[in-house]
C-alpha cells in the first residue's frame, strides 16, 4: 500500500492530521509528502502570501506544474477521428459557404425559415450535386456524414433531409417492394418528390400498435379507402405536411372485409403510400384535410404539419407490402405468421432514424463544447492579487464543467460511429443476430447521448455566462433545435426500456444455454466473475496505474450493469406474483432504467477503449488515452453510491478516484484546445464569436455581428 500512496503523492495525500492518526503506516508515506509540500510552497510561483489557496487547490496546482503535457498533433489526431467519409462533409460545408445567402439568419420568421430550408435542400442536391439518398441505399455511412454537416449549417435542414430521405424514402426501400421504388426512386431522390412520413398521431406516439387510423379494402374497386376515425386519430407532427409534402407514407391499421358478424378483420399497422396534394397545382387532394402545427420551440424551418383523411382512395399496390400483402380477391399474405412479428419487422427497418439521431447528437455536442471551451479558453477573470487575471477555465469548478463533457464527446464520437458500422453491417447481410443487436444499440445509444447532449447544451450556455446568452453564440438555437431529439425517433424513456427488455431476455437465455446479442459478449464470457462478489483486497487497490488501467475501469462499468440486470430480475419476478406483468415493470421501472443507461456506458466505454487501442500515432493515442480515463473515472465517481454499497469500492479508494477524476481534468485541460481543434470543424461552421479558433478577432467579431 505504501507504494501505491506514493506513487503520485501529489493525487493521494491524506488531507487531514486525524487519518494520518488511524493509519500509521500512511504518516510515514505522507511525511516526506508534507516536507516536501511545505518546500514548494516558497518555490512555486502560485504561492504569494495574499493568494489564499485551499490545501486542495494547492496540490492540484503543483501536480499541474509537475505534470508533462502531452503533445498533441492535431492533424493527426483529427486525421484518426474524422474518418474516411471527411470529404463529403467538407463538400458540404464548401457548398454553403460558397452561397452565403443560403445561410440561415440569426433573425428569420417561421414561414421564411421554411422556404429557406426548402431552398438550402434543393440547392444541395441540384447544385452541389450531393445526393443523399444515393448513399441511404449504397453507403449509408456516408448519408450519416453528410446529415452531421447538413446539421451544422441548420439543424433545420437536417431534419428536413431526413424526413425526405431516411423517412419517407426509407419507408419506400425498406417497406416497399420493386415496384415501389421503380416508381417513387428518381422523384424522391431529387426533390420532385417531397414526402411525408406520417405515423405519429395527435394521440398516440410511442405506442404505435395503438394507431386508430384505419385503411380498409375494398374488393369491389381494388382500394384502400383511409379514413380517420376521430381526432385522436389525426396525424401530427408530421414533417413536410405544413407546405412541401406531396406524398405521405402513412402507418394505418389494414382491414379486411370478412363474411362473419364483425365486418372487418384487424390485420395489425402497415404503412400506405398516399398521395396529399396534387402534382401540379400543388392543392391539397379531395378527401386530405391539411393543417399547420404551428410555431416551435425550435426546429422551425420544418414545416410541420397535421393530417386528416376522410375516405382517401388509394391503389391496392400503395400498399407498402415487403412484410405483408392483399391480393386482387382480398386475401392477406405473409412470410410472417403472426401481427406482432410482422409489427416487429416494419419497426425493425426503421431504426436508420434512430442511428442518425445519435450520430448527429454526437456532432452537435462537438459545435457546443468547442465553443464553450475556446472561449474558456479566452475570457480572463479574477486571479491574484497584483498578477494578470487567469483564464476562467484554469478554475476548478470550470474544468468540472467542461472537462468530463468533453471526454464525453469523444466516448460518443466513437461509440456512435460504432453504431453506423454495425448498422451498414446489417444493411448488407440482414443477419437476424445483427438485426437485433442494432436495434437494442441503437435505442439505447440515441436515448443515452440526446438526453446527455441535452443537458450539456444549458451547461455550455452558462459556462459562457452573459456572452453565451447572446443569439449569435449559437447556444439557444443549438439547444432549442436539438431538444425534440430526445423525443423523436421513439421517447427515450421507452427505448430505454427497449434495452432493459432486450438485457432481461438475454439474461434469460444466459441460463437456457442461448446465444447471447453481440453487444452482450462480456456477460456470455465472464458473467459469473461479475457477478460474484467483490475482491476485498482489489476493492482497496488505489494506485494511479490500477485506477488507469483499462481492465478495470471496465470491469467495473459491467459488474454494475451485471449486478443491476440480477437485482432487477429477482425484484420482477417477485413483483409479478401480487401485481401481475405489468404492474411488477411499473414497479421496478427506474430500476430499468438505470440498468439500461450502466449498459449503455459499458459498450460506450469499451468502443473508447478500443479506439485508444486502435489508434497509430503515438501521441494522439497518449491524449486519447487521457480523455478516455477522465470519461471512465467520472462516471465510477458520479455513481460511487453504487460501488460502495456493494463493497466494490472501499473508502480509501473512493477518495482516491475522486482525486484522481479531479486531476485528470486538470490534465485534459492543458490540452483542451488541441483537443476541440481536432473536431476539424472551421469558424464558418461554427459561426460564433466566441467560438473562434482565431482566438484574437472574437471580440471584434462579436461587437460586429451586433452592429457595434
């Protein structure tokens, strides 16, 4: 143990004379410590009489004058995470820069920010010749990419791509068959097209079984007639319905007409392809009832809208008929045999949606943190007396803030590019194992990295203070455009829920000998060893080499989630024999939750461990591995009730990871520009005063944009 203690005195000092009282064996480790302490308090150049350190913030200080900096290349390490797909993205940015006029004002109205949006996503595709929906079939890593940078122009146009493209186009290629995308490709593809994807109803979202409105066959003239029953039943939120959409694909229940006593047979949700304005006069058509949704939170330069039929007409081949079909005579055919399987298949296709969401979440965490940090960086504030102020972000507090957030991003960046791999992968193979891998990954990953983004947005904001108020500084736009995310592409807490489902059958099939999903191979390797108990003598291991070491930061992210998956399953179990079901998931529900989201850290945390693993420059691969242990250190510590609950952490070194979290951050702070120039993402990107990365012209740019 005394070696330990004196491996990085500076970290693991006992703070007080009353410890050194209970353990004697740390006096005489810590003796030296203090003589030493003492001496460079005359030598270090922070220690003027007046200025009023804590013991605390003392060592911190000369640990941060000890330390070596790492030196970072940027080149290099942006080089390494910007990855093949770069030249897209910096098309894009080319094109907008090229066509100022296309850029979105700080001041713009609802209807003009629309028009505007319309215009930018016309001009990308016929001007810049940047097709995305190309890459939604052949390369969808690509499409990705080009969503993250459509997303820094306008979060708007992202959206509004993305309906166009991976909604509504995707419904057509994944849902559809031949025919449909003989018929609908070329359209959709450039803009002829502009569609809708209509399954939201104004009173029914997540629970899509739980759709009303209905599509009904008739035999006697080969159509389905929707209707919407009620105004539950209207269709809401519904991107491109407001002004562009001329097309929508809209989720409906399919009946069939029977010759018993209930008229109609229910044969579960399917999606229609029905046309709502007229081609050419662009009116909307008989029987499709329009309607604005109004002004947004944020997001407003999509159009979106409401949606009611009332015995709409439509084809027998509008029906998007890959899992299910009726032919001429009215008789239902499937290659799957039951309603919730083939529900299961049309959501499976979908979760493209939800890829994006994370991925470009991801993105948008980037454009905050490296504002928030540059200016950090530059604002000066307080310091001693007699000397020049110090950059707010050499506060404690500040690195706090903004340190863990920014090892975060980087964790995101490459668990979500994880997440598009995985998801190409399943693109090309439709293996059934992969499928449902990418379906649990990728609801966890968008629920756990919105939600996280989310928050990080009003951190950055105030981090800023009064300057990150300012419209110009993006943080308003940027956090009111980006919140819907935690709400779109399926409610967060219910796809997490949707990974606490998937982890409980997958614990389950652990006991009946089962194949376990991909991303649950450590519980298939060594889940005995996590859930047996804790090594009394690791659980006091403090050691800077232990605390770094990647084995067992992840360890124990995954005896937590094992622990959690166990205790939620015996609580469910018990639950369900006095409340039924239903009433047990109620119950245990946050417990849920909170195994979903340690699950979630454990596969982000490996996918980080991985890339420091994976990286070839030896000094990119040195400050990754700093960041990824800031990452992994602060959520042990955030969660620290947990370990030490259990015993899995004792006393000593959960001080120990404290201190450790504390002044990894002082560590990643010396390299925090490096680090966000590494984002490769240009000022005309960034576009906010604060945010340069010429540092000297933020003022003058600032006092410009505000007519100064």
């Amino acid at each position: 143990m005394m070696a330990s203690r004196t491996q990085n005195p500076g970290i693991q000092a006992p703070e007080n004379d009353q410890e050194n009282q209970q353990n004697p064996v740390t006096t005489l480790a810590t003796t030296p410590w203090r003589r030493i302490e003492r001496l460079s308090l005359h030598l270090n150049p922070f220690s003027s009489n007046h200025y009023d350190l804590s013991h605390q913030q003392m060592k911190m200080l000369i640990c941060a004058a000890r330390a070596k900096k790492i030196e970072v290349k940027v080149v290099e390490l942006s080089s390494f995470m910007r990855g093949k797909h770069r030249d897209i993205q910096e098309q894009v940015f080319d094109y907008f820069k090229s066509r100022p006029e296309l850029q979105t004002p700080l001041e713009i109205s609802k209807d003009e920010h629309r028009e505007l949006c319309m215009r930018q996503l016309v001009g990308l595709v016929r001007e810049a010749n940047i097709r995305p929906f190309k890459y939604v079939v052949e390369d969808p890593a690509k499409y990705f990419a080009i969503a993250e940078a459509v997303g820094s122009v306008d979060m708007s146009l992202a959206i509004k791509m993305g309906v166009q493209y991976s909604l509504w186009g995707g419904s057509i290629l994944n849902l559809g068959t031949k025919k449909h995308r003989d018929k609908y490709f070329d359209g959709i593809d450039n803009m002829e097209y502009p569609g809708c994807f209509a399954m939201t109803e104004l009173h029914h979202g997540s629970n899509v079984q739980g759709l009303q409105t209905v599509a009904t066959f008739d035999p006697l003239t080969d159509e389905f007639i929707i209707n919407t029953p009620n105004d539950g039943a209207i269709k809401w939120w519904i991107g491109n319905a407001a002004v562009h959409g001329k097309f929508a694909s809209v989720f409906a229940k399919l009946m069939l007409p029977t010759h018993d006593t209930k008229g109609t047979s229910d044969m579960g949700v399917h999606a229609f392809i029905v046309p709502i304005r007229d081609l050419r006069t662009h009116k909307p058509l008989p029987g499709v009832e329009i309607h604005d949704c109004g002004h947004k939170v944020g997001l407003n330069g999509v159009d979106n809208g409401a949606l009611r039929f009332c015995s709409v007409r439509i084809p027998r081949d509008n029906l998007l008929n890959r899992f299910g079909d009726v032919s001429r005579d009215g008789k239902y055919t499937s290659s799957l045999p039951s309603i919730s399987k083939r529900f299961g298949a049309t959501l499976g296709e979908l979760v493209g949606g939800r890829v994006v969401l994370a991925y470009s979440s991801s993105g948008v965490l980037k454009i905050a943190a490296t504002i928030a940090i540059r200016y950090s960086l530059l604002r000066q504030q307080f310091g001693p007396p007699k000397q020049p102020e110090i950059t707010i972000l050499d506060y404690q507090s500040h690195q706090h803030k903004l340190m863990p957030m920014l090892a975060s991003t980087y964790a995101f960046h490459f668990a979500t590019l994880h997440l598009v791999d995985k998801y190409c992968e399943m693109k090309k193979t439709h293996d059934e194992e992969s499928v449902g891998d990418v379906h649990a990954l990728s609801a966890g990953l968008k629920a756990y990295v919105t939600s996280y983004t989310a928050k990080s947005l009003n951190i950055c904001r105030e981090a800023c203070g009064g300057h990150g108020y300012a419209a110009v500084n993006r943080f308003g736009s940027l956090r009111n455009d980006h919140d819907i995310f935690q709400t779109f592409e399926g409610d967060n807490t219910v796809l997490l829920q949707q990974v606490a489902i998937d982890l409980l059958k997958q614990y389950q099939q652990k006991f009946r000998g089962g194949s376990l999903a991909v991303t649950w191979n450590y519980l298939k390797e060594s889940m005995n060893t996590y859930l047996s108990q804790p090594n009394p003598v690791t659980s006091r291991w403090e050691g800077e080499d232990h605390l770094r070491d990647p084995k067992f930061q992840l360890d124990a992210f995954r005896y937590r989630t094992s622990r959690l998956l166990q205790s939620v399953a015996a609580r469910l179990q018990k639950h369900s024999k006095t409340l039924g079901g239903f009433g047990a998931w109620n119950r245990c529900l946050n417990h849920l939750l909170t195994l979903a989201e340690s699950h979630i850290e454990s596969v982000i945390l490996e996918r980080f461990i991985e890339a420091v693993r994976s990286c070839p420059d030896e000094g990119s691969r040195s400050a990754l591995k700093l960041v990824c242990d800031l990452y992994a250190l602060d959520r042990i510590w955030n969660d620290i009730g947990t370990y030490r609950n259990v015993d899995y952490v004792a006393p000593n070194k959960a001080k120990a990871i404290h201190k450790l979290t504390e002044y990894l951050s002082f560590q990643v702070r010396n390299i925090a520009r490096e680090l966000v120039d590494a984002f490769d993402l240009p000022d005309y990107v960034i576009r906010a005063p604060i945010g340069l990365q010429t540092a000297g012209e933020a003022y003058s740019q600032y006092t410009q944009h505000v007519g100064f």
